[in-house]
C-alpha cells in the first residue's frame, strides 16, 4: 500500500531522516515506534504531503507521491499533532467545514458526518461549541475530520499525547474499529505500550534512522534481549546456589539473595519454582522479565525510549 524508499529530510544543519526504506501492507495497524526527536513527525508528515523530502520516494498505492500530489491526497487522511479544529464552531460545523474543504457532496457529508459522529461517540455533543470539549474529545473530532473523504490510509501522528487514559482507550477502539473496516493505519508514538497493543508491524526509529522492522515476534528473535526470571529469597547461600545451577542447568546470575535466570517463561517456570522449593530456597518475590519493545529498543540503540 505505501513504498518509502530511501527518504531524507534536513533542516538547515539537522538531519532528521537519514536515507529511510520500508514497506506498508493493506490493512495493517504500522507503527512507527521511537524517542522524542526520533524523526516521526518528519517522516508521517513527509507521507501525508506536509512536508517536502529532500530525497527519496513515497508510493502510494502505487502512485508516485511527487508526480500525482492531488490524487494520493485523496487516498489519504492525516490526523496532525495539533488539533486543527476552530474553538467557537460546534463540533458538527467544524465537519462540515473539513468536509467542504475536500469537496464532499453536502449529501453525502451529511450522512458521512452522522456516521463518523457515532464512531467518536459524540454524537450526542455535536451541536456544542469545540470549547467545551476536553482534550480527548478535540482529538476524537479531529480524527473524524481526517475521515470525511473515505480515506484508505490514515495517518495518525502521536494522536494520545495529553489525553487523558478513557479517551485513550477511545482512540484504541475507533483505531481498531477502523483497521476492521479495512484503512490501512500508520500511527506513530513513543509509547511502546500502544504499539504492542495497536500494531501488526512497527519501524523503530532513533535519530533518523530505521534501527529495526518487523513485527513485535521478528524484532524480539533479532533482539539479543532474553526473557528472564527475577526471583529474590530471605537467603540464600553458595551451596544453594549450586544446587540450583546444578539442577537448572540455565545461566543464573546472582546479587546478594536475588538471582535471575535467563529461560522461557512459558515452558520453564514451573521447574524452577520446583527447583527452589528441592533447595529449600523461601521465594520472597518473583518477578517475569518478558521482552517488551521497551528492552529491544535499548538493545538496539543503548538509550531509553523516553530518554
Ligand atoms: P519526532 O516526531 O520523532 O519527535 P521530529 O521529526 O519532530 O521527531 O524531529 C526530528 C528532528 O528534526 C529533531 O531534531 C527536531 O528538532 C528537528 N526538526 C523537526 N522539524 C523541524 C523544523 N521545522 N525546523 C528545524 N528542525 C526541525
């Protein structure tokens, strides 16, 4: 559906993408995963035609993105960072005016507006001012107004920052809802959590550049990152920890009485519990290091997503 291959852009002396290349299939939820500064917004907006790249190219359902401007344009919709709604109009009229914009027959934006009003869950609120809407509720409206041309890719750059938890939960569901009916979605973010949730196949990026893609099982067999198994006792003593090595046969690291086994979580659990128990080992607390995108991302770059 979207081809990006080798995608630049500076900005006087800052090289925010650095020669970018992946692939976007149909229907899939894309994330595009990294820290602040990472290059996100660049990229998206670089895609929806907000922004000029320097080099490279952007195919868009087979269409060149520099050659057909105005026909990717309607394959596309972008939900920006800023809330792009007027404060004095009403909900409904903020639609409609979007709507007008991209020149959808008043018929047919009527109902298409009634629809979308019913997916955000506002359909009760549309006649009341934008002003009186929490942030979560802007964003929900904006999303709608990305919708009204019945867009095949939504682009949706950081659409949670500064909503509160509910309305994020909302923007999952309207999101989900919408891959199920079928819109390709790129969605990016610094919040692993989202994209484990959301995303069939997500792009890491950290200044600039793709440092891995794949989806959440691909990245985690190319990551070195290990699942493992904290596990901290009243006591333990040189001969237990032996015995325990002994009977495992697994890599143990210890410090003091806490020790961590690298295993899979899954299949290895229960022996070693089993094995603790034969050592008379008192488990105090146990802890399960699963590999989430957090721990492959610094794998991969050495810093912390949200650094
Ligand atoms: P992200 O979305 O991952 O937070 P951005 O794409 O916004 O990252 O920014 C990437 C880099 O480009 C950053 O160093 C940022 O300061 C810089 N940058 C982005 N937009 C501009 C701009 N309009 N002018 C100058 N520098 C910019």
């Amino acid at each position: 559906m979207i081809q990006v291959k080798n995608l630049s852009k500076s900005f006087d002396n800052i090289h925010a993408v650095k020669s970018i290349n992946f692939s976007i299939q149909k229907g899939e939820v894309f994330g595009l995963l990294g820290p602040n500064g990472a290059g996100k917004s660049t990229t998206i907006n670089m895609m929806s035609t907000i922004l000029k790249s320097d080099e490279g190219s952007i195919f868009i359902d087979g269409n060149d993105l520099n050659n057909n401007q105005n026909h990717c344009k309607q394959l596309i919709g972008v939900v920006p960072q800023e809330i792009a709604l007027y404060d004095e109009f009403s909900a409904y009229d903020n639609l409609m005016f979007w709507g007008s914009l991209y020149k959808v027959p008043i018929k047919k934006l009527r109902q298409r507006i009634a629809n979308l009003l019913d997916l955000i869950g506002l359909s009760e609120r549309k006649n009341d001012l934008i002003k009186t809407f929490s942030g979560g509720m802007k964003r929900r409206v904006n999303i709608a107004a990305a919708l009204l041309h019945d867009p095949k890719i939504l682009f949706m750059d950081e659409p949670t920052v500064g909503v509160d938890p509910q309305s994020r939960n909302r923007i999952f569901e309207i999101i989900e809802t919408l891959n199920k009916q079928g819109i390709t979605i790129v969605y990016t973010t610094h919040y692993m959590e989202e994209v484990e949730r959301l995303c069939d196949r997500i792009a890491i990026i950290d200044a600039g550049e793709i440092v891995a893609q794949g989806t959440q099982v691909e990245l985690q067999k190319r990551s070195d990152v290990k699942e493992a198994v904290e596990i901290s006792f009243n006591s333990i003593n040189t001969l237990q920890k032996e015995k325990l090595q002994e009977l495992l046969n697994m890599n143990i690291n210890s410090n003091s009485n806490t020790i961590i086994i690298e295993c899979d979580i899954n299949k290895e659990l229960s022996k070693i519990i089993t094995a603790c128990n034969t050592c008379a080992l008192e488990i105090e607390d146990l802890q399960l290091k699963k590999v989430n995108l957090e721990a492959i991302f610094l794998s991969l770059t050495g810093k912390q997503l949200r650094d």
